[in-house]
C-alpha cells in the first residue's frame, strides 16, 4: 500500500484508503522518503504497543 504520494503542483500527500472512504492530507513541502520513513517509524512503533480496551 502507497501511503505517501507526489502531488501535481509540488510535495507530498498523505492518502489513506479506509473501509469507510478515503482521506488525503497536504500537500507537505518535504521529501517523499522522508514522510515515508516517518510513518513507517510511526505504524512500527503502534504496532509494538499493546492495545487495551477498556
């Protein structure tokens, strides 16, 4: 799944594709790799946190 992709007119977007529809956030003026990287960081880091429901 591409999270990050380039936008038409210069940087990046953030596009989500959901059970429910589909979110785009920016453009971003930083480099795709970079924004790539950092969710990646981030969904990494979720992942290893154990989820409680209270």
């Amino acid at each position: 799944m591409r999270i990050v992709s380039p936008f038409e007119s210069g940087g990046v977007v953030i596009a989500l594709e959901l059970t429910l529809g589909a979110v785009v956030a920016g453009p971003f003026d930083v480099p795709e790799s970079t924004l790539s990287g950092a969710i990646a960081r981030v969904t990494a880091a979720q992942r290893s946190t154990p989820i409680s429901i209270h």
